[in-house]
C-alpha cells in the first residue's frame, strides 16, 4: 500500500473537520513546519461567500506551522477529490517539511491555490477551526498567538447556506 505524506495547514488541521467532515483517519498526524512558505487566506470559495480561505505563498523568509499526515494513496485522492484539485480550486505541490518532534525534514504533498483574492478576510468560524487544530496538535504557542491575530469577518447567512451545501456533498463523497 502506497503511502503519502500530506502537509496541512488550513481546516484540516482540526480533527473535526479531517475525520468528521472528510471522513478520514490518518495512520499519523505529526505537528510540522514549511520553511519558505507563509500562510495567506485570500483563497475565494467554490462556493462565493465573500471569505477567504487558508492558502500558501512562497516566501523565503517565512514559515507556516501544520501537521503532517500520513495517508494512503486513497485518502489523499479523497482529499483532493473534497478540496476540488479536480476543479482548479486547488493545485498539488511537493514541499519540504520538518516534523517539529524529530527536528528532520521529509518531503510532502500539499495543496496551494493560484485563485486568490487580497480583499477577502476569513470568517470567525472557519479561523476557530484552524486555531482549534492548531491548539489539538501542539503547534507552538506564537503561530496560534498569530492565528488569533487575523482579522476576520463574521458569518454571514450566504456562507452558513454555502457551507451546509458543502458538508452536504461531503458526507455523500465520505468513503
């Protein structure tokens, strides 16, 4: 069985909405960091709701904190199947990685989006998920002293409506 590591930073940190949402149980989830990365959350939504969502950009002098899973090739193709890399919502990358236990870098898949738009701000809700993810895997007191720091939106009724349409098409897609 084919294994793949799979680096994210965004919602799928929190257990809720990797095992909950997606339906997947990883054999590992190791905190983790990206040098030359940094976190953004200019990423539009399939489905418009005037948020942003959790997205990288290069940046040599950045880092952004995640966890590290390891997946069979199944789990991630459901991944990208429910984060729409089938429909250029976003794009595969391989990166380099540090498990922040071993202190040793390995290589990872992650997913970056080129849809982006600087005006849009994350929503209360969704910037609870990743700060809850982060705080479930340990990531260093800092990163979510900075994800508290973002500036967000509050829910509005088109993305509570949007976001029922999503976890509706999830639960049908859970394998």
């Amino acid at each position: 069985m084919t294994r793949v590591r799979y680096f994210a930073y965004g919602s799928n940190m929190q257990r809720s909405t990797f095992a909950g949402r997606r339906g997947i149980a990883p054999a590992a989830a190791d905190a983790a960091r990206a040098r030359g990365w940094r976190l953004v959350l200019d990423k539009p939504p399939m489905i418009p709701s005037g948020h942003g969502f959790a997205n990288l950009t290069a940046d040599p002098d950045a880092e952004v904190f995640g966890v590290l899973y390891d997946l069979t090739a199944e789990e991630m193709a459901h991944v990208e199947l429910t984060e729409g890399v089938g429909l250029g919502n976003y794009r595969r990358v391989e990166i380099e990685v540090v498990r922040l236990a071993a202190e040793m870098p390995t290589r990872a898949l992650t997913l970056v989006s080129d849809r982006r738009d600087p005006q849009l701000r994350p929503s209360t809700i969704y910037m609870a998920r990743l700060i809850e993810g982060a705080e479930e895997h340990g990531r260093p007191t800092e990163w979510i002293a900075h994800l508290r720091a973002v500036p967000t939106t509050p829910d509005t009724a088109a993305a509570a409506a949007a976001r029922r349409v999503v976890d509706d098409v999830l639960a049908r897609l859970k394998r």
